[in-house]
C-alpha cells in the first residue's frame, strides 16, 4: 500500500464557539474503504467539506490523492467524487440527463458523456427509470443516481457523507451493494456514518472521532478489543435473584456489572475467559442461584461506541437498524 | 479505467473550459424550461400579463396621467420593468435551492471553473428575462400600446431594462447563496418584491405622490428605468420635473452598473466560500 491516497494533519475549524475539527489526524492507505465513524455534531461533514476542497481549514495540511487540498484543488477536484448529506442531483431533469450534465461538466465530450451516462445507469441498475425525472425516484433511486454522478470519472478518492442517512432498510442495502461495488474497483473510499453497523459492513477500517478528533483507530474487531475485552452475560431464572448476584460478582471480580432486569440478564467484563467463566458458575452455585444461560462474548461496536465517545449509540429510528441483541437469551 | 480531466494550461484553453462550463450550466436550466414550460409561465409571465389586463382594463378608466396620456401606455413600461423585479426572486428561489440541495457543492467539488456556476445562472437568467420581455411587448402590442419613438429607442429601452435585470440577477445570486440556509429570508424576499413596485413609479406617477414616499420613490433605481423607458418609448411620463428624473437615462445606466460592481465581487466571494 505504502502511500496514503488521504493524509491530514492536525486540521482546524471553528465555527463561531464551535469547534467543528479539533486537530484531526488521518492516514488514509491507497485503496482502502475507510469508516470515519461519529455522533451527530462529531464533525465528521465538516472534515469531508475540507478534504473535498469545499471548505478552508483554519490550521492544519491535508493531502488527498498526492495534491494539497489547499494549494492544489485543482488537480484535487479532478481526482475526486463526492456524495453529500443529501442526493445532490437536479430534481426536474431525468437520471440520463443529470449524468450527462456531470459528465459534461467533467469535460468528458458530448458523445463519451452519453456512453458513460448510459454505462452507469446500467452499473447502478437505473436504466429502467434513466428518462424518468428523478422527482419521482425513490430513496435509494436518488442515492444511487448520486452515487453515479460522483464516480463519473472513476475517481481516485470517493468521499461519501452518510451515504444512507434517511433511507429505509431496502434502501440502505442497496446503497450498500452498490458502495462495495465501488470499492471494489480500487477506488479509495472514505465514508462517514454514525451507524456502527454500516462501519462494521463496508470499512475495512474505521476512524472515531469525537469533537473533531480521532479518538480510536483500527479494524472493526480491534475497535471492540478497545471498549474493554470479552464479557460474560449470565441470564438468570428468577430475577428476583439479579441484584444479590450482581452484588456478589462485583465483590468477587472488582467490576463493573450491568444487569438488565427485563431479560435478567447479568454482564460481567472479563480478562481470563474460561477461568472466569468457572469462578461465575461455581460462586452463584454456592448462592444457589440457577443461571439459564451462559455465555462468553466480545463487547458489540455499540458498547465500543459508547466507551470511546463518551455518547449513547444512535437509537435506532427509522432509518437506523436496531442494535444487534448482545444477548444469547432466546426470545 | 481512468477518465481524469487534465485541467487546462494556457489562459486560452482556460477561458474556453469556463465558457464550456457555463454553458453547460445554462443548458440546465435551458432543460427545465422543456421540461417544465407550464411552471416558467406561471413564474414569470402569467403575473405581469394579469397585471396589463387588469391595471389596462378594469382600473385603467379611472387612473389618470398627470400631464395627460393614455393609463395604458403609461403602465407598460411599469409592467416591463416588474418583470424584471420579479427576475429576483426566480433567482434567488433557483440559487438558494441549489446551495441547500448541495448541488452547488457537487459543482464547486468538481474541476470546474470558479465562474461559472454563477455565470452560466446569470446567462439562464436572462436568456429567460428577454423571452418575457418579448412575450410582454406581444401583449403590449396586442392591447394597443407601441413604442411612439423608433424602433432604435424602443430597442434602448429594452436594453436598459435588461440591464436592469442583470443587476438583479447579481443581487440574486447574492441573496440566494446568503440566506439558502433559512428558507423564511427566501420567501420574505420574494413577497417584498411587490411592494418595490409601489415605492417606485411603475404603476403611478411619482408626482402624486406624498412627499416623503416621492422621495423613496425618485431614488429607487427602479424608477430610473421606468422612467427611462417611458421617454424612450415616447410614452407619458406623469410629468415630475426633477434632477433625477431629467437625467433617468443616465441614472438606467448608472444605478444597474453600481449594483452590478457591488453584488457581483460579492457573488463570486460567497460562492467561493460557500459554507453549509
Ligand atoms: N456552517 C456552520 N456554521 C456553524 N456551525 C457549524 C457549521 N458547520 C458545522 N457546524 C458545527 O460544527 C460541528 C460539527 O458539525 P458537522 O461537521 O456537521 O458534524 P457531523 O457531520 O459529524 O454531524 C457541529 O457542532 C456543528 O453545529
Ligand atoms: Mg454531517
């Protein structure tokens, strides 16, 4: 891999009192699709503002694809796609039209823009709707039209700012498909999104970052090593019996149980897993409590989320996915 | 696969690639009109027409001229010059969409040139301004009025009102990539455009005026125009002596180049920073 196709270094921006970026740190690696994963308010659409030159950072040097996005953002534009907040395509004109637009604007002449519009439509499965005014589309028709739109010139560099933000689950997968589609071809991709799942299922690695800083780096799995090793859920027959035994397992192990009374459910970080595991089972024996279930997990990226950002994950609305059960209790 | 536009080098090359660009632009909105033409009627014609008929023929026999003339004739000029006032809000209406849609992001990402975004919508701008302005004059000529004066004077006419309208047209530019971010300012904007009307001269002549509104309305540029057009035209003036309007030829030129060389440096700046 070697060079980064996305570098920056210590970038700045405030708005007013707020700061947006507080020093952001980040090394990109050629090809790579990268989450940079963050609350509402994190800052996550102002560093994609800056990196696709739309924004001057107040400190701080950025480098994407080889060329400083200050200095250089000519040479920068013409090597990169960005994808927004919202579908930024024009509403009135058709799919085919708007494409052709962009490849026009691109430069690409008249001729080739049409061939590439009429190609993309096809990759991005909208050749049926192409003359249709993007009015009527849906959802994830508009997105994946965007998404069209910005890798026109096949870019070195995708930014995608919450690329399924506001879309039901349908949507979301295929906007899915379609991401690793493109990354499949070598683009390098760095995608925002405050959904850890939607990390956890297109990047490869992912960035936290919390108040315009990277708080945590790495693979989805070492991002849950970091929230604090493996945990053991204890599910218990009579719930009458949680709070005694959570009791006696924070005597015993000195840490933090969290007990839930709907499934009586207790969790217990762990350091040694199987010597653990036997100490539990044999200390409520002795009690006799009787536990149902048992079982040695690692900690969920929303328990990762939550111990580096300091934030409750993103409840699941309308168009983020639940949180997947850290349970073993069958329901 | 790799498509990368080399960006252009000698300053030829460049002028021709921003020329491109704010064609391409300018087809857009070009392709709107083919797509929408019901909206582009009701946008900008079907509101000065009603206003002909109207003023023209309902309210028309009771309106009088001071210093005598037809209501008729003296209200076109009006009428042509509010349609280039309502020119601001389509403009502003059209930036501000773009700038909250982020579609004026996906243009500045892309290796276009700085300009012309903003030129290309200046050029789509009054392309369709001149399409009013002729559908207008048709009415105007179809409800009896003409230009009294030679074809050359009405011509200067037209051009100045045009003139007029690219001042707006920076202004709403301005205003849109300002104020997209509340979409109230847009509306507010867009209704105060009416009353601009009435601080001026396009539907009655400033000398009836009270005295404090009479001096609003001499100095709103608009009226320079109105004016402006009403003697070039040949058409009645409501007869109100004064430096301002003796000289309104000169002030339809003068006051459209100092908007212009206000509202233009701060377009270009503000769609360079644009900000979310
Ligand atoms: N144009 C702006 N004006 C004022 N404050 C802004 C602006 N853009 C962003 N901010 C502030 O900067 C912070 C980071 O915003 P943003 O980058 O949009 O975060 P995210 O995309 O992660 O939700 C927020 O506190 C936000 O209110
Ligand atoms: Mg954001």
């Amino acid at each position: 891999m070697g060079t980064s196709a996305i570098a920056c270094e210590g970038l700045c921006k405030r708005f007013g009192k707020a700061t947006a970026l507080g020093g952001l740190d980040l090394a990109v690696p050629e090809g790579a699709v990268y989450g940079l994963l963050g609350p509402n308010g994190a800052g996550k659409t102002t560093a994609v503002r800056v990196l696709a030159t739309l924004l001057r950072p107040d400190s701080g040097h950025a480098r994407v694809a080889g060329f400083d996005v200050a200095r250089q953002a000519a040479q920068v534009r013409a090597r990169i796609g960005l994808a927004g907040q919202n579908a930024a395509v024009d509403e009135i004109l058709s799919g085919r039209q708007n494409l052709v637009m962009f490849g026009r604007l691109y430069h690409l002449p008249i001729g080739a823009a049409r061939r590439r519009a009429d190609e993309l439509l096809a990759q991005f499965a909208l050749t049926e709707a192409a003359g249709e005014p993007v009015r009527q589309y849906s959802g994830g028709m508009r997105r994946r039209l965007d998404l069209a739109a910005s890798f026109i010139v096949a870019p070195r560099v995708l930014f995608l700012d919450e690329p399924t933000a506001g879309l039901d689950p349908h949507g979301r997968n295929e906007v899915w498909q379609t991401i690793r589609t493109l990354a499949g071809g070598g683009t390098t991709v760095l995608l925002t999104t405050q959904y850890l799942d939607e990390a956890d299922q297109l990047a490869d690695a992912i960035a936290v970052i919390a108040a315009g800083r990277v708080v945590a780096e790495g693979t989805p799995g070492d991002l849950k090593s970091l929230a604090g090793g493996d945990r053991i859920d204890v599910v218990l027959r009579d719930a009458g019996d949680l709070v005694p035994a959570a009791r006696l397992l924070q005597a015993r192990f000195r840490a933090d149980v969290r007990l839930d009374n709907d499934s009586r459910e207790l969790s217990v970080p762990v350091t040694g897993r199987l010597a653990t595991l036997t100490e539990i089972i044999r200390s409520l024996q002795d009690e006799n409590i009787t536990a149902e279930d048992i079982t040695v997990r690692r900690p969920t990226l929303d328990e990762a989320f939550l111990y580096l950002t300091g934030q409750q994950p993103p409840s699941s609305g309308t168009a983020a996915p639940a949180p997947a059960s850290p349970s073993s209790l069958p329901r | 696969m790799t498509l990368t536009p080399a960006p252009p080098g000698t300053l030829h090359s460049r002028l021709a690639w921003a020329i491109t660009d704010a064609w391409v632009i300018t087809c857009r909105d070009l392709a709107h009109w083919a797509r929408q033409p019901g909206a582009v009627i009701a946008n900008t014609l079907l509101f000065p027409i009603l206003i002909v008929l109207m003023f023209g023929y309902l309210l028309g026999g009771a309106m009088t001229v001071p210093g005598g003339g037809d209501y008729r004739d003296f209200l076109m000029p009006g009428m042509f010059a509010m349609t280039m006032v309502f020119g601001i809000g389509a403009t502003l209406a059209a930036v501000s969409a773009d700038a909250a849609r982020g579609i004026t992001d996906r243009f500045r990402s892309m290796p276009m040139a700085t300009s012309a975004v903003i030129a290309g919508r200046a050029a789509a701008d009054m392309l369709n301004s001149a399409a009013a302005l002729a559908v207008l004059t048709g009415c105007g000529l179809m409800v009896g009025w003409h230009p009294h004066r030679g074809a050359t004077r009405a011509v200067a006419a037209l051009a100045l009102l045009l003139l007029l309208r690219f001042a707006f047209v920076w202004t709403g530019i301005y205003l849109g990539l300002t104020y997209y971010r509340n979409p109230e300012a847009v509306t507010a904007a867009r209704t105060l455009e009416f009353p601009v009307g009435f601080l001026g001269n396009p539907f009655v002549a400033i000398s009836t005026m009270p005295a404090w509104l009479s001096a609003i309305a001499q100095w709103n540029p608009l009226s320079s125009t109105v004016s402006a057009a009403r003697q070039l035209f040949g058409d009645p003036t409501g007869s109100h002596p004064s430096w301002i309007t003796d000289h309104a030829v000169l002030m339809a030129v003068a006051w459209p180049l100092l908007l212009i060389a206000v509202f233009f440096p701060l377009s270009l700046h503000r769609y360079r920073h644009l900000s979310r």
